[in-house]
C-alpha cells in the first residue's frame, strides 16, 4: 500500500525527473566529442558544433587510427588492464577470505583489518611512493602501471563483507567432506561471489584504464605511455606532431581539435563498450558488499 500512495507517486516522479537530467548532462559532452570529431576543421575551430556534425568528416578518426603512437598506447592500456586487474583481483580475493574470518578462527584479525584501514586512510605520499619506486627499480618499466595500484583497500573491505554474508553452514559442510581453506574458497565462496566479483572487476579496469597520473611521473619515454596518459599530453597541450605529414586538403578538412576529439572519443570507447556487460551485477554486488557488518 505504501507505494500506491500519491507522495510516494510524486517522489518516485520526482527522482525520476532527478535522475534523468542528471544521465543527460553526463551523456551530452561524449556526444559534444563525437559531434566535434566528425566535424570540419572550419566548423570545429569556430565553435559551431553542437550535438550534431557540422560538415561531416572522418579525416580525423584516419589519422588518430594511423597514429603509431596512438595504436601503441592503447596496447599498453589493455595490458596494463589485464595484468593489474587480474593480479588486483586475486590479491583481494586471497586477503579478504582470511579477513572475514570470526576472531576465533583468525588470530590477530582486527590488527591486521586496521592495519589495512590505516593504509587506506593515510598514505605516505607521493614523494615517499616515488623514492621508494625509483629504489626498487621499477622507473620506466611497464610494471610500474601494475605493481603499486595492486592492493585496493576499499575493494578488500567490500569482498570481505559479501563472504561473510555467506552462510557459515555451507563452509561447515564443505570441512566436513575433507575440503581446506583454499578448495572451499574456489568451490565455495566464489562461486557464490560472482556478482561482487564482477563490480570490484570494473571498479579495477575504469581504474587503470583511466589512470594517467603514475605514467606521467613515472615513465619518461613518451612511447612507454598509457592511453590515458598520452590523451592527457594530447589535450593539454598541442602537439605539433600529430598533424606533421598531412597533405594539404587533409589539413583542411581536419584540425588539431577534431584530432583531440576523436582521440578522447576512441580512448573513452572500451569503457562505454564493456559496461553494459557488467551493469546487471553493479548493484546488487556493491549492496551485498556494503550492508553487512
């Protein structure tokens, strides 16, 4: 009865309302890219473009899909997306089975669980994180995009707390068969974990994929430079590069903001792609691992 109820009608119109002009600001400036990318180079540099192509052309996107660089880039991204989420994931998912573990079971847990909260509250800082990368060799090198961002502590808590949602019946009877620690977590608990799985796994790679500011201090070798930090040199700054060699009537059809455009665009692209796949469980995985205690 109570949502038949007419202020129950009114809010429910309401946040809908909320909600939907909120989703339009978020999509108008990726369609304002798209617009522009398409756009000529008179139209783009004069600020005619709106959400619609002015003088439609693709010498933009050719020249972005030529770019070596650019292609590079995008193959760092992806490989720093694949070893840093899988080895982000299994390190989360070897610390929070132990963490949700009762007192009793685990000697010393709420050390260890603060310890971890500590380290999230409080880092030591980008100067410390930056000496001690460039001790342990890591400058310059590919794992620097993977190593440091491995251990994500927000990740820890919220799997920690969908295991211990699990009931402890099903593990009871898992030991009594004879299985270990390490089979009832792979029969078990993460079988049963596959939707916070599937949210802290695009928490993981929107993460990397979109990290730009470790490349930038960290790599000097502009070739070695993930996409987003590439597209970040790209926008803020011009670059003369990126339209040396074109042919005259290539230039005009094409200026350095309808580069940057269909740049930015293909870099966001792979985000846009992969998370209609995950969206059916990015709520239920982030509520189930945020309300238990």
């Amino acid at each position: 009865m109570y949502y038949k109820t007419r202020s129950y009608r009114i809010f429910y119109a309401a946040n809908l309302i909320f909600l939907l002009a909120v989703s339009i600001l978020c999509i108008l400036p990726m369609i304002h890219i798209l617009a522009v990318s398409f756009s000529g180079a008179s139209a783009a540099d004069n600020h005619l473009v709106g959400l619609w192509p002015v003088d439609f052309k693709l010498e933009a996107y050719k020249k972005t899909i030529g770019n070596p660089l650019y292609l590079n880039s995008i193959w760092i991204s992806v490989k720093r997306v694949f070893f840093a989420t899988g080895l982000s994931m299994l390190i989360t998912i070897l610390t929070a089975y132990p963490l949700s573990k009762r007192t009793g079971v685990l000697q010393g847990r709420p050390f260890f669980l603060w310890l971890f909260v500590f380290a999230m509250l409080f880092t030591g800082g980008l100067v410390p994180s930056y000496v001690l990368i460039s001790k342990i060799g890591l400058m310059n090198s590919f794992w620097v995009l993977v190593f440091p961002n491995a251990v994500q502590v927000y990740n820890v808590i919220l799997m920690l707390n969908f295991f211990r949602g699990i009931p402890r019946e099903l593990e009871e009877a898992a030991f009594i068969d004879g299985a270990g620690h390490l089979r009832t977590l792979v029969l078990i608990y993460l079988p049963l974990s596959l939707s916070s799985l599937a949210t802290l796994s695009l928490f993981t790679i929107v993460f990397n994929w979109n990290a730009y500011f470790d490349g930038l201090i960290y790599l000097s070798n502009r070739e070695a430079y993930p996409l987003s930090t590439l597209l970040r040199t790209i926008v803020v700054q011009i670059d003369p590069s990126s339209i040396r060699n074109l042919s005259t009537d290539a230039l005009n059809h094409m200026s350095d903001r309808t580069l940057k455009a269909s740049q930015v665009f293909l870099g966001a692209l792979p985000v846009i792609i992969i998370y209609p796949f995950f969206q059916r469980f990015f709520v239920k995985g982030v509520v189930l691992g945020a309300v238990k205690e």
